[in-house]
C-alpha cells in the first residue's frame, strides 16, 4: 500500500504555468463573489446537515474517481454537480465541491496546478449554467413535481455534462495547446455516450429524494409543487 501511494506521488507534476496561476485567482475571485454565508451558517449549526454533506461528497468523489479517459486530460466520468445543487443550492455546491476537484487534480490529472482551471471551467462554470437554466424553469413552467424532477433534474443533468465537456475542451485548446481536431473526435464526440446516463443518474437520484427525503433538497416543498394548484 506504501509503495502505491508512493509511485502515485511521484507521477505527480507540480509546475504551474502563468495561465494556471490565473485561473486559480479568477477561481478565489469567483468564490469571494458567491460566498453562501448563509448556507455554511446552516451547516455549522446543523450536524445532520453535515453528516448528509459530507457522504454526497464521499459519493461524488467516488464517481468522479471512476475516470474512464484514454488521453491526459481528457476525464470521462459522471458529473453528480445537479443533484448537489438540488441539495445544498448552488453557491455551497460550488464550494463543497472544491474538495473532490482538489482530490481529481491531484490524483487524477496528476497536476495540481491544474486545480484552479478544473474547478472553475469543469465545475464552477457548468455549476453556474446548471443553475440559470433550473432557475429559468422554476419561472418559465407550472409548479409541478414532474417539471421539477424532469426539467429541474434529468434534461438539466443531462446538459450538465454538455456544458462541463465544452467549457474543459475550450480550456484544454487555449491554454494547453490540444489539437482541436483530437479534443473533437477523442472527446467531444462522446457527450451523447455520456449525457443521457448522466441525466438518469441525477434524475433517478432527484425522484428518490423527492419520493423518501424532501426536506434534503434545497428549495423543493411540497406545498409549492403538490398542494398548490
């Protein structure tokens, strides 16, 4: 076990490059800005809250760590990011999960300078389009449970991976010098493989919490999606 560990760290490369060290500033910048106050107030005060936080990040590290890419860089693994945000709201989904980016860049890309580009392009950013578009929903279409698990989950799960692929391709070709060409055909082209089991996993996890544990989602009610007609 010592000597896997040890070779583990040894694979890993620690130089940071100029545009490396501006996304890790542009990322402090992004998470002063969305600081949840209020939401990291909550979860100090309630333990089960922390409990509940903590095993959702257990298990998105988890899948994370099921990393099926073929190239450097190139990461193929489900996401998980929309039905945290369903759970904890999307500013304390974004901090939280900095943790499982942390671990992913250390010990997945082997480059932790590859940290702050992973969380921001790969996760913050997705996390944030994620959230506008069930944010829209919630405005734009009735009150019910099927818009809520449907809409608000499954086709927004299923998008998350769209915008986490197209948002880490762009990254990889700018400032990592990927051929676009390579970036389309090794990695692009496999969204449609990804997206739907990624919307049926977070779709499948959002009807189970809706079904057995409401209260665990962030802003669902019943009152709001059942009694209200």
């Amino acid at each position: 076990m010592l000597a896997f560990w040890s070779n583990k760290w040894a694979q890993i490369e620690w130089d940071m490059s100029l545009t490396q060290g501006i996304c890790l500033m542009l990322l402090a910048l992004w998470i002063y800005a969305i600081w949840p106050k209020e939401e990291l107030a909550q979860i100090r005060r309630d333990k089960n809250l922390q409990l509940r936080l903590l095993l959702t990040l257990v298990g998105v590290n988890a899948l994370w760590s099921l990393n099926a890419s073929i190239q450097t860089g190139l990461h193929l693994h489900f996401l998980g990011i929309v039905t945290c945000m369903l759970m904890f709201g999307w500013r304390l989904a974004t901090v939280a999960l900095l943790l499982p980016s942390a671990f992913f860049s250390l010990f997945v890309l082997k480059q932790p300078a590859d940290f702050g580009a992973f969380s921001l392009f790969a996760m913050a950013v997705p996390l944030f389009l994620c959230f506008v578009l069930y944010s829209r929903s919630y405005h734009l279409f009735p009150k019910h449970i099927f818009v809520f698990i449907f809409v608000g989950g499954f086709i927004n799960a299923g998008l998350s991976t769209v915008f986490h692929q197209l948002s880490w391709a762009m990254w990889l070709w700018s400032a990592a010098d990927y051929d676009w060409n390579v970036l389309v055909d090794d990695y692009l082209m496999l969204i449609p493989l990804l997206a739907f089991p990624e919307a049926l996993l977070n779709g499948m996890a959002v009807t189970l919490l809706v079904v057995y544990q409401p209260q665990w989602l962030f802003d669902y009610s019943d009152r709001e999606y059942l009694w209200r007609k």
